[in-house]
C-alpha cells in the first residue's frame, strides 16, 4: 500500500472515468442509472486525493503552502469552468435562446448549489455546477483544518467523524423532522460535507496506518471488490426513496467507496482490477471534469441530430461528441493552465 501510495495513485482515474460515466448515461437518458452516485464518487474522491496531497506535502516539507494550494487548485478548476460557462452563454446568444442569467452568476461565483436548491429553478447548461461549487466550498474550507491539526492525526479524525456524524444528523433532522425541500438537503453543502470528510478521513486513517487487520481483510480476496461494488449498486437502486437516501444511502456509499479506493489501490495488479488502472480508463479519467462540464450541453444536442438512428447509434455519437469536447478542453485549456502552476520552495 505505501509503495503504491508513493507513487501516482493506482486506479484514480479509473474510478473517475467511472464516476462522470454513471452521469453521462443518466443525463443521456438511462433513467435505471444512478448519475447522482458518480457525484457522490467524486466527493470522497476529492476528499481522499485533496487530503492525501496535502498530508504529502505535509511531510516532505515540514509545512502546507496554503498559497500554492490556492494557486493549484485555482488554475485547476477556474479556466475550464468559466470556458464552458462563456461556451455555453455564447450558443445561447448566436442562436437566440433566452440566458438563464440567474445560473450564470450564481455559477460564476460558485453559489448554484444553493441558488438551485433554494430556488428551484429548471434546469439550464448550467445546472450541473452545483456539484463544483460545493467542492469548492470544500477548498476554501478544509485546508485551513488540516493545516491547524495536521501534527495531531488523531484529533483530526475525531474532527472528520464530527463532521461525518454532524452532517448526517443534519440531513436527518432537515428532512424527517423539519420537512425541508429535497432540493435544498440535495444540493446544499452542509448536507453533503460528509461525503467529502469520508474522502478526507480515509487519508488520515491511511496515513496513521490504523485498522490494518481491517484493510487486509477487505484486500485479501480479489472477489472483495466486487462486494463492495455489489453493496454500492444495490444501495444506490433504492434512492426513490428519500428516507432511505438521506438517512442511509448518503452515508452508506461513501463509505463502500472509500472501502473500494483502497481495494482497487491494492489490487491495481491483479485481473480484473488492472481494468481500473489501463491506458483507456487513465484517459477518461484525466478528461474527467472536463467530460463532467460538457456532457451537460453535448449529450442533448447529439441525441437531437441523430434521433432517427437506433439508441446504440445515438449513444455512441454523443459520447464521441462529448470525449471531443472534453480532450479539447483538458489540452488547450486545463494543462495549458496547469503549466503555470509554479510551487514556491
């Protein structure tokens, strides 16, 4: 594991192309897929890398920059981000359509997981920021923790299962007790913070090297993984229930996922895990966000010109279309700006 862990992480992006492709399929049309559990990935998996980066530097240099971090994950999520949003208002404006104004500006200042959950508003090219602002919620707000108590590890999990237990009373509290908008418990950052903390915690925990009978026993069978997916895909199919989804699921999938990240870690040599860790999925992974922005404009307009053709055909051409889009995003706009990352010693 620590070998594994030294290096570029095992299966990362692998799990990511498997996250933004569970989105793409709902958003195509597979009502069946869950695409909401690919964001959910994405949140323990920001929680994980963000915290295992920073616990790295941590070590090597004695201290965390917060400037750089700032600086790196300015440079790695805004260009891109705000490329889609000027993309997307400018097809809009040419071909006379009315500009949800409103999304525009809340997605610019990376507040439209409230404006959305608060206001109810329909969906736009836009809608899907909501996800982006709470891990940017996530940015300004975590490092500021870990850097505090990154000399106490113990007391940094005890403030992560805080914050994992807090936000799942929370979520309890705001939908059986108080009966709030679905909307608002879906989209808002309070209610959602645990996903990302089980992420965060899974770093810690691994950088203490506790509970090491526990991850040899999830690692020891190459079938293990397949549970851990078994019992995440079965949660997930029960989410028509919101009781079940705020008060179990929510918790639940994270939870497996974090078990799965360390599974797939260890096992990234082994058939059929490697799938996780080959050069197509690495691929799809690196573009992730930038196939995550996209899809939201792509998937439609596709569909629409081939209509007259068989699903498979339909399906085929969009997520052409859209790895098109994306491989031009990540090449031009994402690497071009993450070049100018300079880390000061």
């Amino acid at each position: 594991m620590d070998t594994k862990l030294a290096r570029e992480i095992p299966a990362l992006y692998g799990i990511r192309a498997v996250a933004v492709f569970l989105v793409i399929l709902y958003h195509f049309g597979f009502a069946n897929v869950n695409g909401a559990l690919g964001v959910e990935i994405f949140f323990t998996l920001s929680g994980f890398l963000i915290t295992w980066l920073l616990l790295k530097e941590s070590d090597t240099t004695g201290t965390i920059s917060l400037r750089n971090f700032y600086l790196r994950r300015t440079l790695r999520i805004f260009p891109a981000m705000y490329a889609y949003l000027l993309f997307g208002l400018a097809i809009h404006l040419v071909r006379g359509h009315s500009v949800p104004w409103a999304d525009v500006a809340a997605s610019a200042l990376y507040l439209q997981n409230y404006h959305g959950g608060i206001f109810h508003t329909p969906d736009s090219y836009l809608t899907h920021t909501w996800s982006l602002a709470i891990e940017e919620q996530f940015y300004l707000l975590w490092p500021l923790i870990i850097c505090r108590l990154r000399n106490n590890l113990p007391r940094l999990t005890m403030v992560l299962a805080a914050v994992i237990a807090g936000a799942w009373i929370l979520r309890v509290t705001l939908h059986f007790g108080l009966g709030v908008y679905q909307g608002y418990i879906y989209h808002a950052f309070e209610t959602r913070m645990d996903q990302l903390a089980i992420g965060c915690l899974l770093a810690v925990l691994l950088k203490r090297k506790v509970l090491g009978t526990f991850w040899f026993f999830v690692t020891s069978r190459i079938y293990m993984p397949a549970i851990a997916i078994l019992v995440i895909a079965a949660s997930s199919m029960l989410h028509g229930s919101l009781d079940y989804r705020y008060a179990i699921g929510y918790t639940l999938e994270p939870l497996f996922t974090a078990i799965l990240l360390v599974q797939l870690i260890v096992l990234s040599d082994t058939m059929p895990w490697k799938f996780f860790d080959g050069a197509l999925m690495t691929f799809l992974g690196r573009i992730s966000y930038s196939l995550y922005l996209y899809q939201q404009l792509t998937l439609y307009t596709a569909r629409r010109l081939t209509a007259e053709y068989p699903v498979a055909i339909q399906l085929a051409f969009a997520i052409m279309v859209t790895v098109v889009f994306a491989t031009i995003s990540y090449y031009f706009i994402e690497q071009r700006f993450r070049s100018k990352v300079i880390v000061s010693k």
